[in-house]
C-alpha cells in the first residue's frame, strides 16, 4: 500500500473517532430529554407531533405497546410507499412521465425502503419520478433510520432501568431521532454536496451535445421494419450518429445526505455513489463516507453515556474497529494485488503476474483503489449498502470482505440504531459464555442474564443467517431463480449469496451479473427483508421490557468487567466464531474457490 493510501486510510479513521464522542453526548441528550439549543426553535413542532400521534413526552410504553407502536407506524408506511409507486404515472412532480412500477418491484422497493434495506432492483433516474423519490424513498430515508434508533434507546433504557415496567415511548424516540438528529445532520451535510457539485433541482432532464460525438452501426430497416438484406442475403448496416446526451436532474442532494447519515444506501441514480451528480469530488466522497459510520459510531458513546459508564460504550466501539480494520486493509490489498490471469494471457506486459496499478475494473478512476474498498468495506460494516465501485468486479478475496462483513449480522458498526442492539445481543451472548466459564450467573451492567435472554438473543443472532442460506438454496433449486444467474460458476453462485446475505441482513448493495428485478427475486428478497428487520426487532423489545424489570446486581468478586481489554477480545471472538461457524461453507463455494482457481 501507498504512503498516501495509508494517509487516507488513518485520516478517515480519526476523524470518525474523534466525532463520536461529541456527537455521541449529544445525542445522549436527546434522548433523555435535556436541552439541546436547537429544543428552543423545534420544541413547538415536537408537541405538535405529539398532539396529532396522541401522546405526550412523558407518556410510558411497556415493551409490547412500543413493539405494536412501531410496527404499526412501519407498516403505514410500507403500505403509503407502495401506493405511491403504483400510482406515480397520475402525480405530479413527473417530468419524465415515468409509469407506475410494477407490483412486483414495488412491493420489493416498499419493504426495502420500510426495513432500512434499500436494496434496488431498478434504475431510479429511468423508474421513479420526483415525487415518489422525495414522498415515498426519501421520507422512508428518514423514519426507517429513525425507528432502529429508537428500538436501540429501548434497549438501553431495559439495561439502565431498575425495576421498570416500561422502556420509553416509540413516538416519543422516533419523533427525537428525526427532528434532532437527523434532520440537522442532513440539512448540513445536503449544503456541503451541494457545494461540491451534487445536483438539486425540480427541472426536466437536461439534453446536451456530446464534446465527441460518436456513432454506432445497426441494422437498415425497410418501410415495414423489416432488415433489408444485400445481394448476397447479408443485413444491410447504416451508421447512426450520437451527437447529444440526455443528463438525469432532480433533487438528489437531500437524498444523498439521509441515505448516507441513515445508512440506508438508495442511490437517487443507478450507478449510486459512482455517478458524478451524486459523489462529483474528493471531498464529496470523503464527506459521505464520513456520514456512513458516523452515527453508528456515535451511538457507541450515547450507549455508554446513558448508561452511566462511557468505558462501556468505548469497548463495544473497540471491538467493532478491530474486527473493521483487519478486514478493510485484507480489501485493499487483495484490490491492490490485482488479477495474475490477466498477465498470463497477455493483457498486461508487466514481469510478474500481478497488475502493477491493481484490479481498476469496475472502479473510478477519480477515487482509485484505496477509497473503492474503504467504501466497500465502510458500507457493508454499516447496513448502507450505497457503492462508489462495484462490488461484483473486485477479486474474490476483495469481494469476500463486504460479503463476510454482512454476514457478521450487520453489527461492525451497522445500521443506525440496529448495528448496535445487535452488537448488545452478541455482548449478552458473550457474558453467558464468560458466566458458563466460570461457573456463575452472567451478568451484564448489573443486570442477570437468564434463560429468557438467551432464547431472544439466539433469535437475533440464528435468523439472519437462515434467511441467507435457505433463501440461496431455494434460488439455486428452482428454474426461476437460475433463469438470470448471468455468470457461470462459483461467481453467480456469489452473486445469488451475496443478494440474499444483504436482504436478510438490510445491508441493499448487490454483486452485478444476477437479474434480480423478477417476480421471483423481488418477492423473496422483500420477504427476506421483513424477517430481518421485524423478527430481530421484536426480540431486541422482549430483551428490553425482561431486563427493564430485573433490579440492579452489585458488581461482585466474580462478576466480568465488560468495559476490559478481555472482553472486547471475548466479544469479538463470539462475533466471529459465530460468523465463521455459520458462513465459511458457504463462502467456500463461492469467493474462496473462485480464488483458488484465479491462483491455480
């Protein structure tokens, strides 16, 4: 690696570092209802909110009425964006004229956006109009971010509370999440791209001549549209010139900035963070990998903070930098090795087998090697899923990485609110097996850990990863589902993985090559996608209210400190034990013996 991609590399780190305690505090603020500064403009439409969700701040849920609270709340809103989509040719805002998405696409669309997936089937400068991308994605942008950090304070809140019956409000949280979080952080960083270039308007698509025009040949047709044929039977070619281009427009920028801060990932053009309108400059690129991770980095601080011993927060932070770290600089390297095949067929001349500028394939020349797999590794650790390179174009052992960091769970930073209760539940898991080693009841910030935690954390951890292999066993198994596998081999079987491995665990980037926006494909990756989100959700709730009303133990002789060097290594061995226990077969199918045979 390069001095100055070591430079990038360290300097990207520190600065999210160095952001997540400010940013963290004050979000703890939020949370538990202290002054802000900004309370004293937005504090009157907080209690408007509050009037039209019939509720007041002080109002108390218990687990169950938080969970029937945010899933109603998400399934309006699931039903509001798919009809939205069916709908879209007869609303305004459509310059284009774009028709209504297909059931099918929509339905897939609606529970991607819902579940805080984003995962894409489409082209969103050819399929969805300006309204259905501000009304519909672009709302869910906000409040599916929003109800993952809500179902995170409620775990928090279980953990901290003595003898509680409830866990705090969803509305109340939600309503917090959005108006003091979120919204800022997207206002500011929506003006930083639009100083850097990324497009944000309501005009029709722009037409513009070409700088060098091109031409193409194509068949000449007769009257009838029928291809004319020459003396000899061949077809008879004409050559069309090209000499304008149609550039795609509409209110990108406060798309960009949410579906970054949110981790959710949908880009408002198809090429996502590849394209020049939505990442135009250095800068863009290094603002909105920033915005990645920074609030689930954050949010390791507003755990700590809120539980009244920031050295918690702080080692579950360590644990997931040191499980990222290793595997964003194995990304690099194995990018920076570049492909030995291409030199032994003589496409490059170098003396050894490797590509002297790396593996360029399938990434911008504007942001290199170094930033494609920092994206990469950073959108997969989080559940972003956005790109700034494609990911079915790396090596296999650098597309190894963000597959491997999705099957983690989704909890090496993760999605806003979701990457940390997840990171809690493998904490649980971890005191269990320290309590089991020793031969005394677990505890976890003074709370017991019994036989009820453990079968909601065994949920957490176990469904996702039947979701992956069973929904890539069916797709394998069925004529529908091999119908637009494009690649022949272990790498469209890494394709079919790597679809079902980022719905189940609401990641949403994809390897190119697998025709996914079919009946078969958009129906079983929605499907996917509500068992990830919801099915891990409710029992993260149950964990909550079971915690909530257990009193407080004192930290006794045998009691394991978790905010030690010892149990962050505890952590992250039981966080990739049980990746690796459920994943490597799998995975050796597909990236590993792909490589193997781009070595032999």
């Amino acid at each position: 690696m390069t001095l100055n991609g070591c430079l990038q590399l360290l300097l990207y780190l520190a600065v999210l570092i160095a952001l997540a305690k400010p940013l963290g505090w004050y979000m703890a603020r939020v949370y538990d209802g202290q002054p802000v500064g900004i309370d004293r403009v937005l504090g009157p439409l907080e209690r408007l909110l509050y009037r039209l969700f019939g509720t007041r701040a002080d109002a108390e849920m218990d687990w169950k009425a938080y969970t029937v609270a945010m899933l109603l709340f998400n399934l309006a809103g699931f039903l509001v964006l798919y009809l939205l989509q069916r709908a879209q040719a007869l609303l305004p805002l459509n310059p284009q004229s774009l028709g209504a998405v297909s059931p099918d696409s929509a339905f897939n669309t609606a529970a991607s956006f819902v579940t805080n997936t984003n995962w894409q089937g489409y082209g969103g400068e050819t399929t969805m109009s300006y309204l259905t991308q501000m009304l519909g994605l672009n709302v869910q942008n906000f409040v599916s971010a929003a109800s993952g950090m809500a179902t995170l304070v409620a775990l928090i809140r279980g953990l901290r509370a003595r003898s509680a019956a409830t866990i705090g409000n969803f509305w109340v949280d939600i309503t917090r999440s959005t108006l003091y979080i979120l919204l800022p952080l997207a206002l500011l960083l929506a003006l930083a791209l639009v100083s850097q270039g990324v497009v944000q308007s309501f005009g029709s698509y722009a037409d513009v001549p070409l700088v060098q025009p091109q031409s193409y040949q194509q068949p000449k047709l007769d009257a009838n549209g029928n291809p004319l044929k020459d003396a000899s039977g061949n077809d008879v070619a004409e050559t069309v010139p090209v000499t304008r281009q149609t550039l795609p427009m509409g209110p990108a920028a406060s798309q960009i900035a949410i579906k970054q801060l949110g981790t959710n990932g949908g880009g408002f053009f198809n090429a996502n963070s590849a394209h020049p309108f939505e990442n135009p400059t250095p800068l863009a690129n290094f603002l909105e990998l920033l915005a990645i991770l920074l609030i689930p980095a954050a949010l390791c601080y507003t755990f700590g903070k809120m539980v009244g011993d920031t050295r918690q927060g702080w080692a579950i932070l360590a644990a997931m930098t040191i499980i990222f770290v290793p595997l964003l600089l194995g990304a690099v390297l194995a990018e920076q090795s570049g492909n030995p095949q291409l030199a032994r067929l003589g496409a490059d001349t170098a003396a050894s087998d490797a590509q002297p500028g790396g593996n360029m394939e399938g990434k911008e020349t504007r942001f290199g090697i170094v930033n494609s797999a920092l994206w990469a590794s950073a959108t997969t650790a989080a559940s972003n899923g956005s790109v700034n390179a494609m990911h079915d174009s790396f090596t296999p052992l650098g597309g190894l990485v963000p597959m491997f960091l999705i099957k983690l769970g989704e909890v090496i930073y993760g999605g806003v609110g979701s990457g940390l209760y997840g990171m809690l539940v493998f904490a649980i898991i971890a005191v269990f097996v320290a309590g089991l080693m020793v031969g005394r009841t677990p505890e976890y910030l003074g709370k017991k850990i019994e036989a009820y935690e453990m079968k909601m954390s065994s949920l957490v951890i176990l469904i996702p990863g039947a979701l992956v292999l069973i929904g890539t066993a069916a797709a394998l198994m069925t004529r529908a589902g091999t119908a637009t596998i494009y690649n022949p081999g272990p790498h469209g079987y890494s394709e079919v993985l790597y679809a079902f491995a980022s719905a189940a665990n609401n990641n949403g980037s994809a390897f190119a090559g697998l025709g996914a926006n079919t009946p078969f494909y958009n129906t079983a990756l929605g499907i996917a996608m509500f068992f990830a989100r919801y099915w891990l959700a409710i029992p993260t709730l149950a964990i909550a209210g079971s915690l909530a009303k257990k009193k407080l133990v004192p930290a006794g002789p045998g009691t394991l400190p978790t905010h030690t060097p010892l149990f962050v290594a505890m952590l992250v061995g039981v966080v990739l034990i049980v990746g690796a226990l459920t994943f490597i077969p799998a995975l050796a199918l597909g990236p590993i013996v792909e490589h193997l045979m781009m070595v032999q």
